[in-house]
C-alpha cells in the first residue's frame, strides 16, 4: 500500500521561539512544510526558512484572519507534484506531539467518510494562570464523531479544494464554521483519543482574557449568522445573561425590588450549576468555583463581540482580527 502524502500549514504572527519548536516537532513526518506569516516583526519570517519551511508572506493590504492564512497556505501546496493527500494545520504557537501525523493519517486511510480528524490539545504551562487553566480545560473534549473542532486539524485535500477551504471573512470560529460545511458535505468530524498539540497560550492578565471572550462573542455571532443551528446555545446564553437579565435588573432596581432579586437569584443559580457540572467532571471545588467566575462573566465580553459583528455587518465593514496576545 503505498504511503499516504502530508503536507502541513503553520501560521503565525510574532510566536518566535515557539515558531521554531512548533516546525521542528513536524520534521520527519510531514513531507513539506508552509509557514504563513501575518506581518511579523520578531524575526519569525527568517527563523521559519533557516528551519526548512516555504514561507508565504500575507498580503498587508487586506485584513489579516487565520482563515485567510491558512488558505493561502493550502493555495502553497496545489504545485506540489505528487499533490498531499492530507494537509495538517497548526498555529506557530502549537507543537505536535511525536507521531500525531503518522496516527491521523492513518485513520483518515481506514475511514474515507471522516473529512477531519483532531486529537487533543493541551496547555504547555497551565498553572501560569487561571486563564491558561481554563484554556487547558477547554481543550479537553469528548473523542470519537464531534460537531466541530479548533484550527489544529488534519483534512483530506481533496475535500478542502472542493469546498473551497476556510471562509476568509469570518475572523474568529471559521474553524467551526469549515466543520458545518464539513458536514453538510455528508463527511464526519472525528476526534481520536490522542494528544495532538501542546499550546502556548501565554495568556497572563484580566485584559487578554476579556479579549479573547469578544473574539469569542464576534464567532458566535457571525457563524450562527452563517449556520443558524449552529452555536444556538452559546449564543442564548450571551443574550440572555449579558443584556436580557442586566436591562431587567436595572429596570427593577428602579421600579421593582422583587424583579430585582429575581434577577439575582437566576445569576446565583447559574452560577452554582456551572460549579457543580465542573466539579462533576473532576475539577477541585476551588478551580471549579473560579472557573465559573469568569465564565459568568464572559457573557458581557461575548455580548460586545456579538454586537460588534452585528454592527460590522451593518455598515458593510471589513470583519478585522480581534487580538489577545
């Protein structure tokens, strides 16, 4: 049986050292390497070509995004001859785990309805703060067939040309919403039981963070603006607990101290299930009781992501990054 092609696409933008462990934990097991820069000051542009990679430079006339990134990447490996059969992608700030490549590939050979295959991801330094904590518990999802899945994947080549790769406008979740049309396209979404990625989130201060949950609010909206069943939940409880809840809290302040107080009480009830179902899963009570602070509080970061999406789409703006780091 003749070995199957990989090929891998790294982007990035000012990850440095983590760039050049990033390529380097690929050698060996990815026949070709593409790093696509976003306008990097830090010398990761040379770093990425002493280290053996084609390096696509982003044109800076249009809004960066990783979708568009990572399609150029892609747009790198068609004069490839014999073309790759599977194409890794991984952010510069991500190193592979030894072996992941081989594994994917394999499954992706014994199961042709699976368009995508993921692993697990997982924090370098997960105790530098509760917010690279969080990320770490984030990454840990459920195995086998799955909605979606973050931008750390392997796809059939084939199937990303044809359905045209990942959309350029969306600036944050495109790599959701490439797994709807994944999907919709009658393939599988499959996570193995594996570590796949180590991560570097370096996410130190309340302001990163608070970032990060717009960024996030902003993917909601606009995929759930693409894909109405997708993200229904998320976007719910953005509504609900970050402008709903808050207009009729204020309104009872004012008018109704029981309206008021049953606001409160909805907060403080949501809060104790979002403890408890995380101290189900294993957390300390102490993790889970932070956790849930700041998820609670997310919602008001994911509401100014979601509005500014709406308003972005409004005026006919451009859909820029929202950066964290």
């Amino acid at each position: 049986m003749t070995q199957s092609i990989i090929s891998a696409v790294v982007i990035g933008r000012n990850e440095g050292q983590r760039l050049v462990n990033c390529l380097a934990s690929m050698q060996g097991e990815a026949s070709r390497l593409v790093y696509v820069d976003s306008g990097s000051t830090d010398g990761s542009v040379d770093a990425a070509r002493e280290a053996g990679a084609q390096v696509v430079l982003l044109d800076t006339s249009e809004p960066f995004s990783a979708a568009r990134a990572r399609n150029a990447g892609f747009a790198a490996l068609t004069t490839d001859l014999p073309p790759p059969d599977y194409v890794q992608f991984v952010d510069g700030d991500c190193t592979l785990e030894p072996g992941w490549l081989t594994h994917a590939a394999r499954a992706l050979d014994a199961t042709p309805d699976i368009g995508i295959i993921t692993g697990w991801r997982a924090e370098i330094d997960p105790h530098a703060s509760i917010y690279n904590e969080m990320c770490d518990y984030e990454w840990h999802r459920p195995v086998g067939d799955i909605d979606a899945c973050g931008g750390d994947m392997m796809v059939r080549r084939d199937l990303f040309a044809r359905l045209g790769g990942f959309n350029p406008k969306v600036i944050a979740s495109e790599d959701e919403e490439f797994c709807v049309r994944v999907r919709d396209a009658g393939f599988r979404v499959n996570r193995l039981p594996l570590p796949m990625t180590h991560h570097d989130a370096a996410m130190h201060s309340f302001a990163q963070w608070w970032q990060r949950a717009v960024r996030s609010g902003h993917g909601f909206a606009q995929v759930g603006d693409l894909h109405p069943g997708h993200f229904i939940k998320e976007r719910r409880r953005v509504w609900l607990f970050g402008a709903v809840l808050p207009f009729l809290g204020i309104v009872g302040a004012v008018l109704s101290w029981p309206l008021f107080l049953a606001v409160l009480a909805i907060y403080a009830l949501s809060y104790g299930r979002t403890v408890k179902g995380l101290h189900d899963v294993g957390l300390p009570l102490a993790t889970a009781m932070r956790h849930s602070v700041l998820l609670f509080l997310s919602k008001f970061p994911n509401l100014i992501g979601a509005m500014r999406y709406h308003k972005r789409k409004r005026r006919g703006w451009d859909m820029e990054i929202i950066e964290y780091k």
